[in-house]
C-alpha cells in the first residue's frame, strides 16, 4: 500500500460541510490510529456496525482468524458521500462489538479508489509473501483510476499483504494482478477451493460474472463465465460464491453441501436502485452450474446489498455474511449526516439452503450469534386467540431489541374475517411507527410499513411498504426482528423471508405493542422481547476522547 | 356450454351488496343480452376496458378476425370480489371503443368456475367443429371445480366452439381434453405454430410452464416442460407464447423473429402479490429455449398481470397484448365498488424485443392504435433549459390524456446540481397529485408517485413509488403515457421501460403541469398532451338505459 496518509485528523466540523461533495481528499486521517467516532446519536445503530465518522458502504474481505473476525468496508472517511475509496476497517470477537482500526487501504494515487473486494489468510504461505508466519492475509481488490469528477476508470485487480494479520497491508510492487483494460471490471471475492485459489469477479455492464483460478493469489487463469442470469439490472457487482449446507428446515436432517452464488444488481432493482440475488448450484472447479433458471432475492424489502460471507470460519458452521444496509438510490442523502455518519451493515447473518415446502429451494437466513449482546428478557407472554401485549422499552438504554413472536395451531376453518397478528413499534412522544403483520387470509402475507416515520418519507426514492407471501406453512408462524435506532431486521418463519429496513425517526421509537385478532380460539401466541447491549457503550469508560468508539488497544 | 343462466338481471344494488362476499351465484344474468353498465362513475376509465359491472380479472381468449377484436375475460357479474368465474365478453373494431356481449361462458355446475384460458379462429376446420364455415372459433379454458367456500379443486382443460364468430359457445361433449387429476393446473394459451396447435399452459405450484401439441385442439400430446425459471413467487400462471419480432431501438432495422415467453406469478412479486416476467427464446416445435437465464419484469409498478396476445392479428403486424391492471393483493379491497364495477385492462400495446444499449434483450412496449381515439391537440410546447408548462385540462370531458415529452440535447457537462425533468397531474380542488419525473443524474432514474392521491392511500399493500434506472440513452429523453382517471400507464425511452398505475382520487385530477430545471442551456424539451375521446361516452345516446355503454346491435 502506498502510504499517501498524512497524520491530520480531520475534525466532524470538516465532514459536515463536506457532505454534499464527493471531491477526493485522499490524506486527511491518520494511519497510525483509527479514525475517531461519537456513537451516540439517537439514529445511531447500537449493535450494528457503522464507521465511525464519513461513508461507508459494501462490506470488504471479511475474514475470520484466531478468535477475531475482521470487517473491512468500502470507506470514505473525508465526506458523507460515496467516492474517495479506503478501506476502513474493524474486528470483533463476537461480530456486535467492534473496535475500530486504523484505515487499511488508501486510494495509491490521486483520482484513484480502493474498490471493493476480499480478503484471505495464507496460513500455507501459498502466497510467498509469509516465509515465517501462518496468519498471513492477502487482500485482493479492485482498484479504480478514476477522474477528479469522481467518475470510474480504469479499473485493475490488485492485492496487498498483511504480515500483522490484517491490520496493516503492504501494496504487491507487482500489481495488477489481473487486467483487461476495462473500465467496468470489479469485486474480486475469493475462496479456497480444494488446492486452488478461486474468485469470483464481475464484467459489470456485460452481465457477466468471471471465475478465475489461482496457485498463489498472484496468477490467475480465466476458468469460466457465468453471464446473462438473474435480474440483470444495469450493473453486476459483487459477486459471492460459498460452500452452504442444505439442511430440511422442519427436522434439521442434512443434505448435501451446494455452492451458493450471490449477485448484487445496482441500478434496476425491482424495487428501484440495488439488490442483491442468487443463485442455488454446484461450482465443479471451474464453472458454477445452477440447480435451476430461478432467480431469487436476499431480501424483500430495499436495504440488503453487496453482503460479503466471512473467509475462514471454523469448518462445519453455516457460512456468515454481513451486507451494506442502504441503496444506492438515497444512501447519499439519508439524514444520518446529522450525527456525522451515513449507512450501517446488517447484523451478521447465519445461512444455509433448504428445500421449503411450496417456495422451493431458498435460503435461510437468521441473525447469528445475537446472544452475545442479548441483555435482559423484558417481556415474555402468551395468549390464545385474540389477545395484546404492549412493552415500553423506554428504559432500555441502547434502544435495541431482539424479539420473537410464534403463532401456532391456527385451526383454518375457525378464522374470524380478518385475521390478523400485528405489532407496531412506536414513539409516544412523535406518534410515529413502524407498522407490521401477518394476515392469515388470502395469501398470508407479511407486511412491514415504514411511512409512519417522518424521516425521508418524502424522498421520491423512499418505498416505504414491503410485503412478502408467506405461504411456506400454514400451521407455525414466527417472526423474529431486532430493531435498532435506524434500522430493521425482521425474519419470517425462521428465515425464510427476510427484511431489511432503514427508519429514520423524529423520536426514539420506545413502545412495542402487539395484538391478534379473529385468530381461531385455541391459537397460541407467543411473544419474547429482550433488550440488547449496546456495542459501542464501554467506549466511552475506555476512551473518552471517543464517545462510544473502541480504539485499538 | 350448458346454460343454467335465467333470463333475470342483477341490480347494481345487489352487487354493492355482494361485494364483500364471494358467494357463488351462477345464474343472475341474461344469456341473451349484455350485463348492463354505467360507465360514467369519476374512477371509471373512458379509454380502457372495464366491466359492465362486478368483477373482472385475467382477459381471456383475446382473438382478432373479420375486423373485429374479441376480449373474454374472468368475470363476476354477481359480486365485486373475484370468485364465480365467467367468462365477460367484448367487442371492439379499435380496442378503445368497446361493445359488451353477452357473458360468452358459465359455469358448468355449482361451485365451478371458467379459469382463464385461450381462444382460436380454425378457418381450416381442424377441429372438426366447423364443417360448413371457415369463421369457427375455440376456447380452451380451465375449469375449475372448486368447494362451496370458493377454493380450487379439480382443474381440466376444456373446450367450447363458437360458430357465430365468438358470441355463443357450445361446450364439447367430450371434456376434458386435458385432465392430470391436479387442482393447480391451469391457464392454457393456445397458439398455431405450423401445422400443429401449440398450447402453453402452468402446474401453477410446481413451477412448470407445460407445453402440449394437438392437431385438432381435442387431442393433446405433451411436448416439454419449462420448469423453475425466472422469479418463482409462489404460483405460476397465465403464460403466453407468441412469436416476436427483433428491431433495432433506434434505427427500426428489422431482425430476426424470436418467441416471447411470459409467465405471471402470484403471489411472490417482489413488490408483493402479482407481476409478470418474460423470457426471450427460441420455440422449437417442442421446446421453449431461452436466449439465457435472465429474468425480466414486464413493469416497473405493480399493477400488470396476465397480459395476453391477440390470436390472429394480421400477418407482419408487432404482437398485440392487453392485461390485467390491478393485484390480487388489493383488488377485491379497491374503492370503484362504490362505483359498482372492479378492474380495468390496459390499453393494448404492441410489442417487439430489442437489444437495448446497457439493458439488453428487452421487450419494448407502447400504446397500440390510440389515434382512435384522439381527439384534440391540447397543448405542443417546446423550449430550452430551464422551463415550464401548465396544462389545465377539466375541459376534457373524458378527463382522459395522451401526453409525450421528449428531452434532447443534454450536454452532461453543463447540466445543473440537480437536473429534473418533472411533471405532476393534480386536482386544484383537492390538492392531490400524482407526481413524476425524470432524474438526470445518478442512474438517471424515472419514477412515479402515487403517495399524494387520497384514496386507499392506508392500504398496506399499496405501494406509492415506482421508478427505473433510465440508462439506456444518456442523449434522448422520452416519457409517453395515458391518464384515464383511476389509471395512469406511462412509457419510459419508447416503451423501454412500462408501468401501470392505478390511483383513486377524491376529485379528478385536471392539472398538469411540466417542468425542467437544472438542464444545460441547450437541452430541448418538446411537450404534446392530446385529449382523449371517451370509449364510452356515445352509449347513453344508443342506448339511454345502460349509461355510457356499448350494447350489441
């Protein structure tokens, strides 16, 4: 890495007029330590990741090594909108609290950006660049020459190294690594396959994802294209290819390892701007072949991008991903710039693929490992048929919480007219709300409806109502969320369908209420709620120069 | 077709009694008469198709011969929720001014119902049915023997023959002609290819698009399967397979002929409940063979479902399709029961496939024929720049417009920090709008909001904002639509993009007003708006019992 940085601190006073420019500053912060954060405003996630001042968007090279999982994340830390692309970066041992690191990778020339890509350890020194280690880590990246109007140019595959294990990279004197003089040429995300290197890479504008293959990270030999599949968009981006595991979602029994192929489209989304995709196959070592034409979505509502599985977790657990909450079509607008910040990562996510009844093959997706800030059970209820909770969470000091709710023995011929199970999160003080349900009629949908929250909601781009049929089974209904300041995760049926949903409020939202309605009389309903830790609270014990932010020890 | 209809007329206040039931009632109408209507309610669309009263849904059995254009389709005239399927009927020399026939198919026997389906002309008799014409027409349709709750039950495909042209059908006596024993069997579209009937037809939960030959429409043969492609929702239905010509977007040179798939699924739509997705291909004889494994969306809103082709359109001409515009997550719930009518159809368009600059293959889609019904040139504005133009059009007295904007001769270098082409229709009397535009920075987005018109606003499944990534062509700018009332359908760079929207005001929006801002200098702006004649409107002077309506001569 070329070590442009020079040791100014640019201050929030700086970021926030620079908010509606993307001009490219590519030294304001200091490579020696990590770039400071206030993580105390009232939009700011508590147990999700955000950076700790500027933008940021899709996740980078994520990889777990030795007890410590790493984020890194396309970055600009001089302003509020996308451009000017670092790698920041942060760890973790528990994926909700994080310490943020110094910046990894700088833009290595003027007009230049560190694009998106991946990371890996070379614990076999495959590389030659760890001769006395086994926890080297190479990062592999697009790096985009683009004008000083921000636009893209060339764009070439490049990798650096980590003799510190990812904290600090060295730029490889023999880049690119891969090249062909295109201007739409990006995301490398590679993965261990058997003894070779393989990466999964996009021709953006051709529609097309490239496979190559490599020895030593450093020579990479075209395999195969995978081209024209899916919803097409405008742009191929961020391609992710992972061994999943196939498991019956009713009984757990497992089936065999396939390969999961995911795809961001940015723009064309059918809800307008990005989303992401997949696709359910066998990768052979060189071609990635599809079990189906299907095209199928990560996400039903409009905040799920770009998610980027972690390399390296322990052999034999479902692989765990983390995506960019926002879309491209407003992520440089949202009102988050008020604190300093735009866009968070999802929670981590736990994955694996089933065969569910009437969807057919799809992948399950669920929070991981959410006990590790889980605080205190603060509601615990059941009811049957018709019946309300109503919890006020006002006391709960990161505003976060976990919550499941189960419908079961619904008997179908018992149904009232309009039967229902909704619950809403609100706050008593603006009126606002998050409005969400299931109707057990008709096609069972899920609904969430974001337009009860005043933030954004005029925002031509704003689509504040996301349904998906929840037809998957019709005796247990479950619905498991966190929600947390600014943004919403909601789990259908034990992640068949999942949301992904940014709220910009006035208020805290503070007050959970939960009502059924024409249920038949011996429907049970079970609601669990529990308040989450903060994951940036200790920081300001530890470091109060840094209002919630870890520092590096 | 065995006749239980009586000869008594149902009353509109029967309907609007009825529509929150769908209780089977299939013998209410005249079998020698149209089904009455008043199409001069303020939400009634006067350049679309909609029913004479009660429900409709999928059109059906559209076919063109002698001059005149047949559209069957889905109805319930006892109710104004979907259920007792009919078959509704009409006529039309233009498919803007149409004559509603008698209802054209009833259920055979309680709790039955006429599912959607097909019609062809046999000038050449190869069904045996027409010995002594060459005008004989068939229907093949699904029907359904449902419970007494109104569920599915068993589906066969059936035929019914027509030797008066389409006006009366005799059922076969041989029925079914397709019979697998499954209750998700359905949808069957019949096309000639060669010297053989082709028919496209879905097991609707498994996925499966099924194609089956036959010589003499009696006699089927199954030929291949098209299984698990595209966005799988929860069912697949209503497939059409038509051949398709290719043109060059820009320059009309003619290519080859293709064939158009298009398949609708519901629910599962990725903005929730119905949408319809197409696939590019190569039909073999016996096997539908896709160009790739793209998935393409038919409209970028959410209320265009199972759009058909006319069978037998002339020689030469682009494919002609009309559709349903609504969702079945909201139909049955629409405010134009106060009315005493649900649904409309689309106008038809005609279609060809085109390899579009950044897009790629995609179906381009415009209005058909609508000179027929227009009227007077409003408004033809021009300027450059910046500019504006207000249309004031509650003289029209169909309150129905054609409007075209062109932009050409953006300079990108010189445009503004935010570059707009925006237009809105409004009432003055109440202040709703439906707001658009063109966004020309970014992914240069088009969209579409429909949040400021008051009525069924609160529905959780209505969705407000629609929009598109508008890459294809960064110099011409081109928005064309047609605004009826409750129905809004708009035409993004000549039908490369489509959406249909529906929206239900308080008052009738008679405003509209157009306006660039941000543009370079010398951008040109071309404004036409032409008002529409009424479809409807010459009935009350034919016949002054059935308001606003066709009857047949």
């Amino acid at each position: 890495m070329k070590l442009l940085a020079s040791s100014s601190v640019a201050s929030l006073a700086v970021l926030a007029s620079a908010q509606n420019t993307s001009t490219v500053d590519t030294s304001p912060f200091p490579t020696d330590a990590p770039v400071p954060g206030n993580y105390t405003g009232g939009l700011r996630p508590q147990v999700h990741f955000s950076p700790p001042q500027g933008f940021m968007n899709d996740p980078n090279g994520v990889f777990y090594q030795n007890g410590t999982y790493h984020l890194y994340y396309q970055y600009n830390p001089a302003a509020l909108v996308a451009g000017n692309q670092h790698w920041g970066h942060a760890t973790s041992q528990d994926l909700y609290r994080w310490e943020n690191q110094p910046i990894a990778l700088y833009p290595p020339v003027e007009n230049s950006g560190v694009f998106s890509g991946s990371a890996v350890t070379d614990p076999n020194n495959t590389s030659g660049f760890f001769p006395d280690q086994d926890d080297g880590v190479v990062a592999i990246f697009t790096t985009n020459y683009g004008d000083a109007n921000g636009g893209s140019g060339l764009q070439t595959q490049d990798i650096a190294y980590s003799r510190d294990g990812g904290y600090t990279f060295e730029w490889y004197d023999q880049n690119p690594v891969i090249d062909y003089n295109s201007s739409q040429f990006r995301d490398p995300k590679v993965v261990r396959y058997g003894d070779e290197w393989v990466m999964v890479i996009t021709f953006s504008q051709e529609f097309t994802i490239s496979i190559f293959k490599s020895p030593d990270l450093k020579n990479w030999t075209f395999a195969s294209n995978f081209t024209d599949a899916g919803l097409l968009g405008a742009q191929y981006e961020c391609p992710n290819m992972v061994q999943i595991p196939t498991r019956d979602h009713d009984t757990g029994e497992e089936g065999e390892m396939l390969d999961l192929l995911t795809l961001s489209i940015q723009p064309g989304a059918p809800l307008g701007g990005s989303v992401t995709e997949y696709f359910i196959g066998r990768f052979n070592g060189t071609h990635f072949n599809p079990i189906d034409r299907a095209t199928r979505l990560n996400d039903f509502a409009k905040d799920n991008y770009a998610g980027q599985f972690f390399y390296g977790t322990p052999e034999g657990q479902d692989p765990i991903d983390i995506a960019w909450a926002s879309n491209w079509q407003y992520t440089n607008r949202v009102p988050t710039a008020s604190e300093g910040w735009r866009s968070a990562m999802t929670v981590p996510r736990s994955n694996y693929v089933t065969n569910a009844t009437r969807i057919g093959w799809t992948l399950v997706t669920e929070p991981f490992n959410i006990d590790a800030i889980t605080n205190t059970t603060i509601e615990e209820k059941s009811w049957t048929g018709n019946g309300s909770a109503i919890v006020d969470y006002s006391q709960v000091e990161s505003n976060a919480l976990h919550f499941s709710i189960n419908v079961t023995g619904i008997n179908q011929t018992e149904l009232g007219t309009n039967p229902t199970l909704n619950f809403t999160f609100m706050s008593p003080v603006s009126g606002e709300s998050i409005r969400n349900g299931f109707l057990f009629s008709g096609d069972n949908p899920f609904w969430v409806d974001r337009s009860g929250v005043n933030g954004f909601v005029d925002d031509i781009f704003w689509n504040t109502k996301f349904s998906v049929a929840d037809i998957y089974n019709g005796t247990v209904w479950n619905v498991e969320g966190v929600i947390d300041r600014s943004i919403f995760e909601v789990f259908v049926d034990r992640g068949i369908h999942a949301a992904t949903v940014l709220y910009y409020p006035d208020e805290p939202l503070t007050l959970l209420s939960v009502a059924s309605r024409d249920l038949s009389p011996n429907a049970k309903v079970d609601l669990a709620v529990w308040s989450l830790e903060s994951g940036w609270a200790d920081t300001a014990e530890a470091t109060p120069a840094q209002s919630g932010n870890y520092t590096r020890v």
